[in-house]
C-alpha cells in the first residue's frame, strides 16, 4: 500500500540525497514514473495538483497509485502538491493521499502558521504526511500566479519558528527557484538553504525543479533539499513525445501507438532526475 512520505524524506536528508516528487497527470504518466523507480530501484513520491485532481478525481488517482504501490518493490507515497483549500485536502485523505502540502504561503505568517497548524492535527491524526510552504516560490502552477516582484524568500529565523509552532514535517522554503522553465538559470540563494537546514531539522523540499543545471540541484540537495519537485519538464517531454508521433502521422488514431513512446520518453527522463537526486539504488 501507499506509505507516509515522512520516513522516506527523513531518511533521504540524514543521508544527503532527495527524493524525486513527480506531477503526473494521467494514467500513463503515472505509469511512467513508477517504471522509472522500478527500474533505479528508488523510493517514489507520485503528486498531483489540485487542477489534476479536479481533472481526473481524486478517487482515480488514489486508486491507480495504490496499484502501482501494491505492485512495487519500491516504496511510494502520494502528495497532494500546492493546496490551499481545505475542503480538498479533506478529500484527497479520504481517497487515500498520504502526503499533501498545504500551502498558506500566500498568507501573513501568522495566519500561514494556524492554517498549517490545523492541517498538521488533522494529518497526525491518521500518519500522514504535511509540506508546507515559507516565502514565495515565483512563477505560475495551475491559476497560482506570483509575479518575479512578490517571489520573496524564506527567512531562516521564521522558518525554525515556523516548523517549531506548526509541527508540519517537511517545509518548503522559498530559495529563488520558480515554477516553469527558468530564462536564462535561476538565481538560487545557497547560503539561505545552508542557514535554513542549520535552524531545521525537518527535511527540506525544493520547487521549481525543471530548468535547473545538474549541479545546482546537486549543491541544494547537498545542502539539506530532501525532495525535489519536478513538473514542467515532464509535461513537455511526454507532449513532445506524442507531438513527434502525430508529426511523422497526422492520421494516427490509435491512443496506444502515441502513449507508448510518451511513456517510454518520460521514463527516461524521470530514470535521469532519479540519478540526479541520488535516490537511485536507495529503495
Ligand atoms: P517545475 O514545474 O519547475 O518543475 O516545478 C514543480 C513544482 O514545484 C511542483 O510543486
Ligand atoms: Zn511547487
Ligand atoms: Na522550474
């Protein structure tokens, strides 16, 4: 069955490697990334947005993901990604989501702390696990849209205030990387992700992972990032996948002959940031 990110994330920051969270968006992309861990026999974090759980149902992505974990060899856990509707997150529990991020970063502090706190009582309640968000990561996911002037970052001293006063058990602090593919690289604050894992214990995750250089991602997961969000890449490997086949025949109309190579592309893509992260050879 699906098991609580918590240990996994724990276990990935005691030993300076991340775990690779990928957003799927159907079956097959799923699909995709649970091959991929198979194959680097690596533990997995399958997420989806709140735009995707509208799109496909919570129910159907809980039910295709607790196949694959009761198939697995691997240990996999499902995350609710970006979630500032509680009604939603109440839901995606109940389908069987064992991880979610509420994200009140939107908010002033004290009220993303009662809001994350709250979210923390109700997950404890059944070991699941909370993410939260300190500082605002840039760029667009589904309608979240945070203009390069608002993307602030994360302060150290309010994030050990902030892990201590809500209990939530992986944070995501602002650290200047953004959704989306960068223009140009993105300009990451090292020093700030080094004083945050100084002042927090709990393991830390990483947004914005498509666009960023190999060793960027290397340093920051050297550093304390213990789970690295990866999604744009993803939509556009398995979209340029199926692009080519209808480019090379415009006629085809068989779902099957254009998942395939989608699949088969973004398999090797997620085999990659898998590599990347160090979670290869770690289930
Ligand atoms: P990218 O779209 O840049 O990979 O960011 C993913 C992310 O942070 C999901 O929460
Ligand atoms: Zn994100
Ligand atoms: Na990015």
């Amino acid at each position: 069955s699906l098991v609580s990110s918590t240990a996994l994330l724990q276990t990935a920051r005691a030993n300076k490697y991340a775990i690779g969270a990928f957003n799927v968006h159907t079956l097959e992309m799923l699909q995709a990334v649970v091959e991929a861990a198979e194959e680097a026999q690596s533990p997995l974090i399958i997420q989806s947005t709140v735009g995707t759980v509208k799109h496909l149902g919570a129910d159907y992505i809980a039910a295709a993901a607790t196949v694959a974990a009761n198939r697995s060899s691997v240990p996999i856990a499902l995350h609710l990604d970006h979630c500032s509707d509680f009604s939603v997150i109440m839901s995606c529990i109940r389908a069987g989501y064992t991880s979610l991020m509420i994200d009140a970063s939107h908010s002033p502090f004290e009220d993303n702390v009662a809001i994350t706190r709250k979210v923390v009582e109700a997950a404890n309640a059944i070991g699941i696990n909370v993410e939260a968000e300190l500082g605002k990561v840039g760029g667009v996911e589904d309608d979240i849209v945070v203009s390069e002037r608002d993307a602030l970052l994360a302060d150290p001293d309010e994030c050990a205030e902030f892990v201590e006063r809500t209990g939530v058990h992986t944070l995501a602090p602002a650290i200047g990387t953004a959704h989306g593919i960068y223009k140009g690289e993105p300009n990451i604050d090292f020093d700030r992700i080094a004083t945050i894992a100084s002042k927090v214990s709990v393991p830390l995750v990483l947004h914005g992972g498509s666009g960023i250089p190999d060793e960027q991602v290397k340093r920051a997961v050297s550093l304390g990032m213990a789970k690295m969000n990866v999604a744009t890449e993803l939509r556009i490997i398995f979209s340029d996948a199926i692009k080519q086949v209808f480019a090379e025949n415009p006629d085809e109309n068989d779902p099957r002959k254009y998942m395939v190579p989608a699949k088969q592309a973004l398999r090797s893509a997620v085999l990659a940031k898998m590599e990347l992260c160090g979670c290869a050879g770690r289930a």
